[in-house]
C-alpha cells in the first residue's frame, strides 16, 4: 500500500469516527465513556494522519 492510499484510508476512518461521534452525541443510549473512547480513536487517527503527511 502506498502512503497516499494509506493516508487516504486513514482519512476515510477519521471521517467515519466523526460522523459516529456526532451521532452519538445525539443519542441518549450512548454514555460519556463510549463517546470518550470515539473521540480517542479519531484523535489517534489525527495524529497519525498529521505524522504521515509531515515526516520530520
């Protein structure tokens, strides 16, 4: 897989946990602690994104 896919792919699951999170936060099933733990995975993400797309 090259880093442009990858990268790619790695934005396609970023804006998935975004629309989860949003979701979430709108439903009343969903506690603070589920919503916590999609908001850490799509920061995860973020910052992989960040690392990949900016080597130092």
């Amino acid at each position: 897989m090259s880093l442009s896919s990858h990268l790619q792919e790695l934005r396609k699951k970023h804006q998935h946990l975004s629309t989860e999170v949003e979701q979430a936060q709108r439903c009343p099933a969903f506690d603070d602690l589920q919503i916590s733990a999609l908001k850490k995975q799509k920061l995860k993400l973020k910052e992989e994104i960040e690392r990949l797309s900016h080597p130092h």
